[in-house]
C-alpha cells in the first residue's frame, strides 16, 4: 500500500472549507499529507470539519470579512504555502441591470 505525500510538509489555510468544495479541498490536502487550517462562520461546522479531517487539520470559526479574525487567522496559520478562499456573495438582480459596479461591490 502506497501513501500520497504530494504535499508532505505542505502548509495551507481553507477558507470556508466546512462544507461542499472547500471541505473536498482540504480533504485532497490532508489526503496528500498537507496540514490544514479550515476557517468558517459556523463553530460547530469548523469543528465538525477539523475533526473528520483528522489530525493533520484544525479549525478556527470566524468571519472572513472582519479584520479581528483575519489577523487571528495570520497569527494562528503562521507560514503557509497555499491559501485556498472558497467563500462568495450572492446578490440577485435582473441580468439587464448587471453593471461592472454590481461585480465589484460584493468584493470589497
């Protein structure tokens, strides 16, 4: 039996990795021999995620958006190789009325 060390020594940082693709994301990194932050809103998914990803994996819950968790989430991960930012906004408006200000708002 063969063991995947694609990323052995690897570092990385999933945001809103607790479900979906950014879960299925830090799997293949974990799966690959990586260690991985996984980072979400939702405490108890955070820790639902860390957990089923094993001991390579830890999670720390927070908003991306706030700057309180993003320095918490810098000091925390320290060095890391890869930051994978699985998150967006869904705004909904008629296709007609799409503007460029509409693609920017949402990221800023």
């Amino acid at each position: 039996m063969s063991f995947d060390t694609t990323y052995a020594g690897r570092r990385a940082v999933v945001v809103g990795g607790t479900h979906g693709i950014g879960l299925a994301i830090a799997q293949r990194l974990v799966d690959g021999a990586a260690e991985v932050l996984v980072t979400g809103r939702d405490a108890a998914k955070v820790a639902e995620a860390a957990a089923a990803l094993g001991p390579a994996a830890t999670g720390l819950a927070g908003d991306v958006t706030s700057e309180d968790h993003r320095s918490a989430l810098a000091e925390r991960a320290g060095e890391v190789d890869a930051v994978f930012v699985n998150v967006g906004i869904a705004e909904v408006e008629p296709f007609a009325e799409v503007s460029e200000a509409s693609g920017t708002a949402s990221s800023t």
